[in-house]
C-alpha cells in the first residue's frame, strides 16, 4: 500500500492536493470500445494561456495547496502526434515542474515510438515522479495473446526508461459490457482483477469516458452509471483491494483536501468524482477564471457545494444519507442535478464495506 502514496500522503496532510488534467495531446490510431475522447481537438497551449496557468499555480503554492499530478492526454501518450513537441517544449517542462507527479497513459499495443519518448522523459523530467496508466479493454480479458503483449511492450518501455519507480494503473472503459460475449464476467470485479492485475499496482479504474460524448442522454449516462454502481455492490472484495478502492470510492477525509480540475483549449473545468473523475465539457462544469487566483476556484467549489446541499432534499436519498458530504465534496449531487436524476449513483454498500474496511459485499446495509 505504500506504493500508493496518495492515500498513504492524503491521510497526514495539512495542505490541499491539486490534480489537473491537461487534455493536449492530438492523434491517436486506435478505436477502443467506450472511447469518446475528440482524438485531434485539443489546441496547444498558448504563451497567454501558459502565463495564466504560471499564474494560477504560483498562487495555488502560496495558499496551501500542493500540485501532485498533472494528468496528460487525452490520448495514448505513445501514438500521439504531438508528444514530442509537447514534452520537449520549455514552457511545458517549466509548467509540469509545478507537479509531485506526472501522468501518461498508453495501450501498449504501439511502442514503434518508445526509444524517443523515453529519451525525453528522462532527460526533461527525471526529476518527477512518473505514472504509466494501462487503458485495457475489457471485453479482451480473457484474450491471452492480448494481455501478453500488453505485458510485453510495457517491460520493454519500463526497460527503456531506467527508472527505479514507476507507478502503474489500470484503466477500463465504462460502456456497454452486454454487448462483449463475456457480460457475465464482466459483472464481476474481483475476477476481472485477477486476469489483468499482474499488469499494475492497484484496482481497475473504470474511466467514464462517455462525459465527453456532447450527445450524451441523460438515460444514457444513467445506464452506464448503475452499471458500475451495481458491479461494485454485488461483487466480492477482498480486504486488501478494499483499502485501493477506499480512495477512489471516496474515503471520507480525501475528498475533503483534493481538488482535481480539467483543462482544455484554455478552459478551466470542475471535475466531480464518480469512482473516477468524471471529464465533460460542458459549459456548466467551466469554473469561471479571471485572475488566476486559488480564491476564485475555492469560490466556485462553495457555489457548487452550497447548490448540492440546497437539493438534497429533492433527491430520492440523499438528505438522511451518511455519506451526504462525502457525496457533495465529490460533486455527486451536481451530477445528479447535470444529467436529471434523483436516484443515487453511489454504490453505498461498497463504499459503506471499503471506508469500514471489510470485504463486500455488505447485504445489510441499505
């Protein structure tokens, strides 16, 4: 568990965490199932637009907040067109040397460009904390020739970047598993665990992509939704995967001092955290940024939370619920409010077992 350090660091903290998504990298040659990201629409940071974000991290720093990771996509960091200029441009390292951390992700099913891209990180960014994410499809679990190579080329990329410590999670793609020819499995976490967790360190991130989808449904989203929700509080959990899924379900305290925001074509969005964060750009996630200041986004994170708790009670259970300020720090509610709902989006037995410690599922817990 220490190898985790964000639980193992969120728990003795006495400043706020920051997690930004930067969505800057173009091009990308595969078509991998619950995949909505717009592969060429990101444009490049402008020098205006790097001043600002200079700006708004030097006066994060001098308010109690600590850059940990800036996340880097949206697309596999190995196929994208741009990761060279990217990554070697000066604005860019200086910008990422804010962060604890770097994070990339990969489908390892290309590594044609793994020698250049490991040269420049290590010769600009040695000095930072790097984490690999693993974008597995799950409809392919059972495919042994599939898994193999994914563990192959990452050997071979980890060899190529001589680096010590490299973090390593893996991320699934929430859509539709009853149309895989494994829908039975799929619903059942633990086992999905077992045939892929010898490829990275922790439990599955389940990546809501389809936040990006701007025709997105409200039944649609509320489909996928429940999907996860019920995988989670029908499946068997052992102990020690629990204390991994206590920090993205949500343990009770890290919601309160990380903030995670998205950043794309010189906007600022809010992030809420369902399981995951949740990425869309839709124009009511835009956190308003006019002097690039922490203030003005601790603004717009009260505006969100006093709004959530002000429609508690419209919701089918919210209002009594134990894990109502969980729920608001996370911005469940504001999703809730987003796609048109009252029903609960949280698996609360799960999260009830991980925050308790013990293995799910819990029957008794309503």
């Amino acid at each position: 568990m220490d190898a985790y350090l964000a639980s193992r660091e969120l728990a003795e903290a006495s400043h706020f965490y920051l997690n930004i998504n930067f969505e800057i990298l173009n091009g990308c040659k595969f078509k991998c199932r619950g995949c909505h990201v717009e592969k060429n629409a990101q444009q490049p940071i402008s020098t205006d637009e790097f001043n600002g974000l200079s700006k708004l991290l030097q006066n994060f720093e001098q308010s109690l907040y600590r850059p940990f990771i800036a996340f880097v996509g949206p697309t596999d960091f190995l196929s994208a067109d741009n990761f060279v200029s990217t990554f070697e441009s000066p604005e860019i390292i200086k910008l990422f040397h804010h962060f604890k951390r770097v994070s990339l992700q990969t489908t390892y099913l290309d590594i044609s460009k793994a020698e250049l891209a490991a040269k420049i990180l290590k010769e600009h960014y040695s000095e930072i904390e790097l984490e690999i994410n693993i974008v597995v499809d799950p409809a392919r679990i059972m495919d042994a020739s599939y898994l193999s190579i994914l563990e192959k080329n990452k050997m071979k990329f980890m060899e190529l970047l001589e680096r010590d410590e490299v973090r390593t999670f893996g991320i699934m793609n929430v859509y539709n598993y009853d149309q895989t020819k494994i829908p039975d499995l799929l619903r059942d976490y633990d086992f999905m665990h077992q045939r892929v967790e010898h490829l990275f360190e922790t439990t599955i991130d389940y990546n809501f992509s389809m936040g990006r989808n701007k025709d997105l449904s409200n039944e649609e989203f509320l489909d996928l939704t429940f999907r996860i929700r019920d995988l989670f509080n029908s499946s068997i959990v052992s102990d020690d995967k629990a204390e991994y899924l206590r920090f993205s379900f949500g343990k009770l305290t890290d919601s309160l001092i990380e903030r995670q925001y998205n950043y794309r074509n010189g906007k600022l969005y809010y992030s809420p955290l369902l399981y995951e964060r949740f990425v869309t750009f839709k124009d009511e996630f835009e956190v308003p940024v006019t002097q690039h200041t922490a203030r003005e986004i601790e603004e717009y994170e009260m505006k969100v939370q006093l709004e959530q708790y002000e429609v508690a009670s419209s919701m089918d259970e919210c209002e009594s619920c134990t894990f109502l300020g969980s729920c608001v720090d996370r911005g469940i509610l504001f999703l809730m409010n987003t796609y048109k709902t009252k029903k609960c989006l949280v698996a609360k037995k799960a999260l009830f077992a991980v925050n308790s410690m013990g293995a799910l599922p819990i029957n008794n817990h309503e």
